[in-house]
C-alpha cells in the first residue's frame, strides 16, 4: 500500500513533465509542510529561485498564531504576488506540488491572482 507521501510524490512527478518554468512564464511552487506554507517563483532554464515567500518570512514574525491554516496561505500569495511584481514578473505558471487544489494551495493561488499575478 502506497503512503500519502509516495502518491503525491508520483502526482508531483507527473505535473512537473507537463509544468515548465520558462523565462517568458516562469513557475510558481507551492510547498505546504504540516506547520508553514511556502512559495518560490523558480527559473527551471537556470535552474534558479527568482523569489520566495513563506510563513516563516519576518513579516510573519509577529504573528504568535498556527501558520499552517488558509489564513496564512492567503498572506503568502499576497506576499510572493508583491514580491514578483516587484522584480517585474507579470505572468507565471503554477505548479501545485502534487497537492490537491484545494483549501491552502487554492487559497495561496486566489491570492496571488487577486494581487495582480497572472496564470
């Protein structure tokens, strides 16, 4: 029997054949651990992360609260569309992970979207 680490594994194998990061689009990952959410806008040409947010940023700092909630992907979608219009990326491709797309991915993706991020 296959663990649920193992099937999105294969699931986030079989998204990135088809997800690709290209200097005219480049990719927005998601990674999602028990207790944080992170996201990273990546070049896969040269292999770099342009820009990264993640609730453990010092923008979040202050925030005594549990971070691996909706709530809190909301702020990283918000953070990582600001950072990325900022060095002047407009339009992404995203790439869920393996996730489903649903609860906190959907909710980092609605934000970015609505923060002026294009995918």
């Amino acid at each position: 029997m296959e663990s649920k680490k193992e099937g999105r594994q294969r699931r986030r194998v079989r998204i990135r054949k088809k997800v690709y990061g290209t200097p005219e689009r480049l990719r927005l990952s998601v990674y999602k651990s028990l207790n944080n959410t992170y996201a990273q806008v990546i070049d896969d040409l040269k292999g770099h992360t342009i820009v990264s947010a993640s609730s453990i940023d010092k923008e979040f700092r202050d925030d005594k609260s549990h971070k691996g909630n909706i709530h809190t992907a909301k702020k990283v979608g918000q953070l990582i569309a600001a950072k990325a219009i900022g060095k002047g990326i407009k339009k992404v491709v995203f790439d869920r992970g393996g996730y489903l797309y649903h609860g906190r991915v959907k909710a980092l993706a609605d934000a970015a979207r609505e923060a002026g991020l294009e995918f």
